[in-house]
C-alpha cells in the first residue's frame, strides 16, 4: 500500500493511514454479514410483536402499516442475504489492486447494508421510544416504509448485478453491447420508483456530514423545477422557488415525487439553467467573499490565431496549432488565471490585452504588490459540468486555495459547451488552451518547467482526451495528470457503479444520459420555447379565456333556440372552432407543462435533418483529422472513424482460473426464461415471486447508439493501446459511491495493462462532485487535499518528464499539419511502479448508525486529519 516515491504530503497521509492500521487493527475491517441480518430480524420480530398486540400496540391503522412493513422488510432480508453473502465471496476479483478495494459490486453491496444499518437504527429507536407519550407511530411507520421501499428497489438492483456477472465477460466491469442487459437496465430505470431515494432516505448511503447538503440541492431542485420558465428573469425564478421550498422540507414524499417527475422528464436546458446558478452574481460573490483571497483572477479570452510549436521528438521542426473550428466556426477560447501571488509576467500589457471584463469586483491587485519570480509549475484545469454547464468561476473557491497550497499559477479553460457546440468543440478549445500555454508560459507567471493537467468528472474526460491529442500532434506532453472522479466511457454500457443512478441525487441516470447525449451532438441546440408568465399573468389569462368560453357557449346556446338548422351546422362549427380550443390547452399550469416529454413536440424534419448531416460532415472531418496524426506514429493506430470496440482489448484476463469461474457463477444468475410465443412483452428480469416498484411516470430514454460515444477522443476507455501508451502518469481519484466509479476502475486496468503508470485513490462516503462541495465539511476538505496531493506528485516528481513517442515529422501546411516517416523511441526513460502512490481514502463512514458486529460499514481503512 505505501509507496516509494512520496511527496511531504503524501507521506503525511501515508503515516496517518499506516498508524491508524497499527494502533487498532493490522488489516481491513470486515463487516459481520450474519450479524447485520441476526440484528435486523431480531429488531423486526419484537417491534412486530409489540404492535400486533397489547395495551400500546392497537394505535389503528398506523401500528398495522409498521407491523406489515417490518414483515415485508424481514421478507425482503431473507432473499437478499445470500445475495449479499455470495458478493462477498467474489467481488475482491474486480478490483484494481488489493489494496485497493473498490468496484462498482462493492458499492452496491455496500449500499445495501447501509440501508440495512439504517432500519436496524430506526427500529432500535422505535423499541426504545415506543412507550413514550411523545412517540408518534404514523411518522415512524412512514420512515420505516421509506426504507423498506428502498430496500425493495436495492434488491432488484442486486438481481441486475447477478445478470452482470453471469453476462460480462471474465474480469470485466462493463456489459459491452448497448442491446440485452445495457437496454434492459435503462428499459427498468425508465420503470422502477425512484422517488423513496429523494425523500425520507435521501443520501442515506452517503457521509452524514454531506446529506444537508445534498437534502438542500433536492429541495433547491423541486422548487426550482415548480417555476422552471414561469419568470423571464433568474430573480424571479429564484424568490419565487425560495417561497416554495418549504413545503418540500416539510413533506419528503412530495419532494420525493416532485424530483422523480423533473429528473424523468426535464431536458437538458433545465439541468443546464440549475447548475449555472452558481454563475450568478449573488451566489459568485457570496463563494469569493469566503473563499481564499488571491492575487491574481483574470479572466481571458484568446484570440483564434494559428500558432507554431517544436515538435517534442525534434525541437527544430515545428507543427502548425490551429484554431478551433468545429460546429461554431473560430472563436476566441475562454479561460481563466487564477494565481495566489502576482508573478512576472502576469501584469504584462500582452496579459492584459487579452483580460475580458465581466463586471464583477477587480480582480488583478496591482500598486504595491510584489512580484515574485515565475513559477517552475503550472496547472491547467478543466471544470466538470457533464460538458453541458457551468465554467471555471464555479470552481473558483476550490481553485484559488489549490493555487495557495500548491504555490503555482492556475489557467482553467472555460471550454464551449453542449448541446450549442457538442464533440470534438470542447476538445478542440482545451488543446488548444495548453498549447497556448505552452508557447505563452512567460505571460502566466511560469517558467515552462512542470505542467499538470487536472480536471473533474467531464473535466477528467477533457484532461486524457486533450494529452491524447497531444500526442497525436508530437508537441510536448504534459507532465502527469490528475483525473478527479472521470467520465472515460460515454457510452450506454451496463455496469454494477451505473445502477447507482437510480438512488444518486446528483446523477441520476436520465441526466447523464441527456448530457452524453448533448456532448455527443443527439440534443436539440435550443429549449423548446414555452410562453414565460408570472402568476398574475397566468390568473389573467385563465380568467379570459373563462369569460371567452362563456360568452360562446351562450352564444351558441341562444343562436341554437332562434336557429332550428344550427344544430344540423354544427359539426362545421366545431371545426371552425377547433383553433380556439387548441388555445385552451394554454390553460394548463406552466410547471405542469415543464413536467412533460421534451420530445412531445415533433421536430422540424427538413432542418434537423440538414443540420446533423452538417454536424456530422464537420465530426467526421475533425475525427479524420485526428486519425491522420495518429497514424503518424510507431503504433499505426486505425483512423478514428473506422475504430470500433471489437479493436480494443478492454477484457484482461488472459487465462481464465477455473476455480474462480465456479465461484462466480455459484452467484451469478442467467436471464430468466421468458415464455416462448410471447414476443410483445420484455422477458421478466426478476425471479418469481419478486416485482420492484414501478413508478407513475415512465422516463422517456432510449439507448444512444450514435457513433460519435465510441470515438477514443470522446470515450478514451475504448482507446486503442497505441493511444494510451502515449500517455503521461495518470492519477485518478475515484467516489466508491459514484455512478462512475467503474469508468475509473476500468481506465486504471487499462493502463495497467499496457505497462503505463497509473494510481488510483478512491474515497468513500462522498457523492460524484464532491470538489464544489469542499467547502462545506470536513470529508469534503480531505478528499480535495488527497487530489491536491496528487497534483503536488507530479510536480515534485524526480524521475524525468516522460519522452513522447517519436511521430513521423510533422511539416506546416497551410491548413495545418501533415505527417513523414520516423522511428519510434522509448516511452519512459524510467517508468513509475504500477501501484505508485494508491492510497484508499476513507472518510468516516456510518457516523450516527448503529453498529453491528463491527464499528465500520466498510472494508476499508480510516484516514485521521
């Protein structure tokens, strides 16, 4: 677990960690299965008992509703505990490292026993409280059936994790074939109830310092979704969700219903307009008020100039870096300095030409300041935001402390994002923005020296994708990277991490699919315009058209006495009156028409149709482009369009073990048979005798099969290995919890598998985005030191910069670059060690729960701050 090659704070943690396991346990603590399940029948028996009868257990309808439910829940355990027993036997055969424990069986398995934790402590509560005066039954009844719900649905995720080891191949995390198990699991999410997760038990699986974050963000989300396009302004909008918040704090089950509805109807546009409202100038100033204070905080915008840079294999050749072009044409690249103390260079005029004014405070301090020597490190960041939403100004707090800590300027690309510019745009503008970097590095108070590459979810995507570039282009690679929770696959492939979208409050899966969808261009570029009213307006309207009904049906009523012939007229007249009625659906609510399929309205055939014809002329010729430059090197990689994932080895086990196949199997389920004849119907995913809970509303998803998803540039995961060996050391850290925890799991084998160095941290407890969280509690703040570690590695590492591979010369032409033959050289003068610096973070976990046979909720080892 520990590593040779340490920085002073990564030795700091490394000592946390190794005196925690030697004080108190000499290896990981390992939950009592049998215990957990004795402890929960046990609860379960007694309360039952008690409430079935006796002087205190006839209450009326609410002791029968706790006493069925605590059957249902024992019900429920008795099938999930082999379940769960047979995961445990297997899932260790998933994991990176043995040091390492995480994949996405674990999480799941994890997840259950959570919730299982959490009933033992309800009904503990109930069998100490029962007898009070104050005990309320209907509100305990209604918690304990919010969990049992939950329970219901954990375990026909469970059911679906069978599939998965008896689909997948050997070794392999992901279900690679978007038909049979990957359509069958969005076909269920679409289904399945979702709304127990949103309410009584929202992020119940998570730290219990993060759930009255995560309980604000849901309550934020349904209020904001109730005036979603009711206000032209975001003021509007924002006070009018601020009065109707509190009765979603007040009522979890209608919050719960209310954010199902949004997260399974609402587009694109919406998620884009709520995770922009840090961008707003109330909430910006409020983070940079109690954020750290820097120096420097320029926002700058890079003219589309074509620029020369030395080819790294042969400083005295030079390729042509041209402007980004694709989908909107040339346009200046946003970015963002941000840097703790004023260095050289960064008050230059040639700076300050390119600064953009946004309005806001200044943010460049000048006068008296001392400027100190550039720096000999730089990092270049990119923000997350699903590459629909978002820039670097939310993600200033975190930035500037980084900056501090690290003692190093910052540039973060405020890249163009989805739906308006989808795939290769944002990769374009980020390799771009670190070329520019590098030829303008005497501009950004650095000396040219270490340069890091970080970036979280999309942003992580961005950061390998953007060296991969780099590679095809010959220029210098970066010096390592630090990919923070990564979306490496963007494809709809099935894995055990991804049926956590079904409880994530922050990614559920019909989000992520619409941001993919939007990055991969399969998104409609405008919001589907909806009349924008206030309430006053819509009471006036609705009175209007009351009065207009009115007055023609009395109309009609007294034309029908004078007119014997009117009744004999009037299928004509309701035909001439069928436009008005069509006015009337107006009338409906606009929170109740923002509730509806952004599909309902048919698109505009002849122009989508031209439009992704030109999109994809303008992808194909980026991609070919790509493909060119990558078959200048050694490797002779296949052109981009024809890679498909049948090219890529992303299955790796090369001898199977016999011994672990049977064991495997002893718990994978097949596919239960559907009735033959029967084609109308899906075949039955679940055993019989078991139905999860289906929700109100069906979700409107399909699985996306544009091809655009399996470009290595766009899912580097899919990657051939000729592309990966290009890369820099890569650093991931990784949220046992997320959805996407799989992605880095699988990207770490990958590199792994073709001799590169790779380290992978994963950090329990905290949900997918926790850095725009960091401030807000103490696990937050240590899983954003362990990435700012991460970083400091790279900086401080003394190995010399790993040689790119030597492409063929790449002459200047006039529209950019072409490729001569070469030989291949060396990829690293001395490589890393595979397992360099992977540490396991573990927040504290299970803090409030009742404990069970042992003290942790996980395996895994405690990090003290």
């Amino acid at each position: 677990m520990a590593s040779s090659k340490k920085s002073g704070g990564g030795s700091r943690l490394e000592k946390s960690v190794n005196g925690r396991r030697s004080s108190k346990h000499k290896g990981p603590v390992v939950m009592d299965t049998k215990a957990v399940f004795a402890a929960l029948y046990s609860v379960c028996e007694e309360n039952a008992e008690f409430f079935s009868g006796g002087s205190k257990g006839s209450q009326g309808d609410a002791a029968r509703r706790l006493v069925d439910t605590m059957k249902l829940i024992k019900e429920h355990a008795r099938s999930l505990e082999p379940i769960i027993s047979g995961f445990t036997l297997v899932y260790h055969h998933f994991d990176f490292d043995p040091h390492i424990p995480a994949n996405g069986y674990r999480s799941l398995v994890k997840v259950v026993r959570c919730c299982l934790l959490h009933i033992i402590q309800k009904g503990r509560y109930i069998t100490a409280n029962r007898r009070s005066i104050f005990f309320r039954v209907a509100h305990n009844a209604g918690e304990m059936e919010a969990y049992c719900n939950a329970l219901c649905q954990l375990r026909a995720l469970l059911y679906l994790a069978q599939r998965m080891l008896h689909d997948n191949s050997h070794g392999n995390l992901f279900f690679q074939d978007e038909s049979g198990l990957s359509e069958s699991f969005v076909r269920e999410y679409s289904s399945m109830h979702k709304g127990c997760f949103y309410g009584r038990c929202l992020g119940f699986q998570f730290s219990p310092a993060i759930r009255p974050c995560l309980q604000t963000i849901a309550i934020g989300l349904v209020a904001f979704g109730e005036n979603y396009k009711r206000h032209q302004s975001g003021i509007g909008v924002a006070a009018s969700s601020f009065f109707t918040s509190g009765k979603y704090a007040i009522d979890p089950e209608l919050r719960g219903a209310e954010f199902e509805r949004i997260t399974q109807n609402l587009d694109v546009h919406f998620w884009k307009s709520f995770w922009n409202i840090t961008e707003t100038e109330v909430l910006s100033s409020l983070a940079s008020m109690t954020s750290t204070q820097v120096k420097v905080n320029r926002a700058l915008s890079v003219p589309p100039v074509p620029f020369d840079l030395p080819l790294a294999a042969n400083p005295g050749a030079t390729v042509t870096i041209a402007p980004p072009s694709a989908h909107i044409g040339p346009a200046p690249v946003q970015m963002r300095l941000i840097s703790y103390d004023l260095r050289e260079g960064q008050d230059c005029e040639a700076l300050l030409s390119l600064a953009r004014s946004e309005g806001g405070t200044i943010s460049l301090s000048l006068g008296k300041t001392k400027r100190l020597p550039p720096s000999s490190c730089i990092l270049i960041h990119f923000h997350g935001g699903g590459f629909v939403a978002q820039t670097s100004k939310s993600h200033e707090p975190y930035l500037k402390s980084w900056s501090q800590d690290l003692g190093a300027p910052i540039l973060s690309i405020d890249y163009s994002l989805a739906p308006e510019a989808p795939f290769p745009r944002a990769l374009e503008e980020c390799f771009y923005a670190y070329c520019w970097a590098l030829k303008n590095h005497h501009l950004l108070g650095w000396t040219g020296e270490k340069v890091c590459l970080a970036g979280d979810s999309a942003g992580g995507n961005l950061c390998v994708t953007t060296s991969m570039r780099a590679a095809a282009f010959g220029v210098r690679m970066p010096d390592g990277l630090v990919a923070v929770y990564p979306a490496t696959l963007l494809t709809a492939y099935a894995s055990p991490s991804r049926l956590l979208t079904l409880m994530d409050p922050l990614l559920p899966l019909s989000v992520l699919s619409r941001c993919l969808s939007a990055y991969a261009g399969n998104e409609p570029h405008t919001e589907a315009q909806v009349e924008k009213v206030s309430t006053l307006s819509l009471m006036r309207r609705d009175t209007a058209l009351m009065l207009r009904d009115f007055q023609q049906g009395a109309s009609n009523w007294i034309h029908s006495m004078l007119d014997s012939n009117r009744a004999a007229a009037s299928p004509s007249t309701d035909a001439e009156e069928a436009p008005p009625r069509a006015a009337d659906t107006v009338r409906k609510s606009i929170s109740e028409a923002t509730f509806s399929s952004p599909h309902a309205d048919p698109p505009v055939a002849s122009e989508t149709s031209d439009f992704h014809s030109r999109k994809l002329s303008v992808k194909s010729q980026t991609c070919q482009e790509l493909g060119s430059l990558n078959d200048s090197t050694s490797h002779s990689a296949a052109p981009l369009p024809e890679s498909t994932p049948e090219d890529v080895n992303v299955f790796f086990s090369k001898e199977v073990d016999h011994s672990m196949s049977r064991t495997l199997f002893a718990v994978a389920i097949p596919p239960p048979a559907g009735e033959e004849g029967s084609e109308l119907e899906h075949r039955r995913e679940y055993p019989l005798g078991f139905e999860p809970l289906r929700s109100a509303q069906l979700a409107t998803m399909t699985v996306d099969t544009s091809p655009v998803v399996k470009d290595p540039f766009c899912s580097p995961l899919l990657a051939p290995d000729s592309m990966l060996k290009g890369l820099p050391p890569v650093h991931i850290v990784a949220c046992a919890l997320d959805p996407m925890l799989d992605d880095s799991v699988m990207f770490a084998k990958r590199l792994r598998n073709v001799d590169q160095p790779v380290t992978l941290c994963v950090v329990d407890d905290l949900p997918h985005g926790f850095l725009s969280l960091s401030q807000l509690c103490r696990e937050t703040k240590e899983a954003a030191n362990v990435c700012v570690e991460r970083i400091r590695t790279v900086f401080t590492q003394k190995d010399t910069p790993p040689e790119p591979r030597k492409h063929r010369k790449l002459e200047r032409t006039d529209r950019g670059v072409s490729a001569s033959s070469g030989d291949a050289g060396p990829l690293f003068a001395n490589p890393i060690e595979e397992g360099e610096l992977a540490v396991r973070a573990k927040m504290a976990d299970g803090e409030g729960l009742v404990a069970v046979a042992a003290q942790n909720n996980t395996e895994a080892v405690v990090i003290e701050p």
